[in-house]
C-alpha cells in the first residue's frame, strides 16, 4: 500500500512515501524513515479491513478516532471486539473461532510492540 519512489530512479530507493495514509505506519510521520514495521502494520491494516468491511479512513463512521484503527483498537479496549466484524462475514463464515483468530493476527501487526 505504500511504497518507496524516487522520480529519477527506476527501482525502489530512499525519496518519498506514496501511499494511502490509512495504511502508513503512524511513526512515519514522525521521523520519514520506512522500515519493515511499516509493512506489518499495512498488512494488520488490510486486514482489518477485510474482517470489518470499512475502509481505513472515513470519519462518518469512526467519529472522534477517525480511522479504523483507532476504532477497532477503542472497541477492543472496550470488550465489544465483536462488533469489528462484518456482520455479512459471520453469517457467511461457518469458522467464526478462525475470524477472532484473523482478528487476534490484525491486532499484533498493528502493535508496533510487538515487533
């Protein structure tokens, strides 16, 4: 979701982020240096946002937190994980268990303490 770019070069090199800002790393920000946590964290992002069905940003629906980190990770905190998931998925899904299990993946990739 977010790659290095350099105009002048043909590969992958140190410039500038291009990406969605919904999947950056938010330690980014504060010191503009990519490093592998950076591709954890979108990866816990993209899937989040395949267990949810909510894109990253939309502040409509996540109110004051503004994304959906910072919504899942409130709702998490507030014993309602639950209602993280898309309600279509789990009528769809037989292995509701393997979706908290997804869940449970999502949340370790987005702590940037656990890695």
């Amino acid at each position: 979701m977010a790659r290095l770019m350099n105009t002048f070069d043909t590969h992958l090199s140190i410039s500038t982020l291009a990406g969605t800002p919904g999947y950056v790393l938010p330690e980014y920000y504060q010191s503009f240096r990519c490093t592998t946590k950076g591709d954890v964290y979108s990866y816990g992002v993209i899937l989040l946002e395949l267990l949810s069905g909510k894109r990253p940003i939309d502040p409509s629906i996540f109110g004051d937190e503004n994304n959906l980190v910072g919504w899942a990770k409130q709702l998490h905190i507030d014993k309602r994980t639950s209602e993280i998931l898309d309600p279509e998925l789990i009528r769809q899904e037989s292995g509701e268990v393997e979706l908290y299990q997804y869940l449970k993946i999502a949340f370790k990739c987005l702590d940037g303490r656990a890695f």
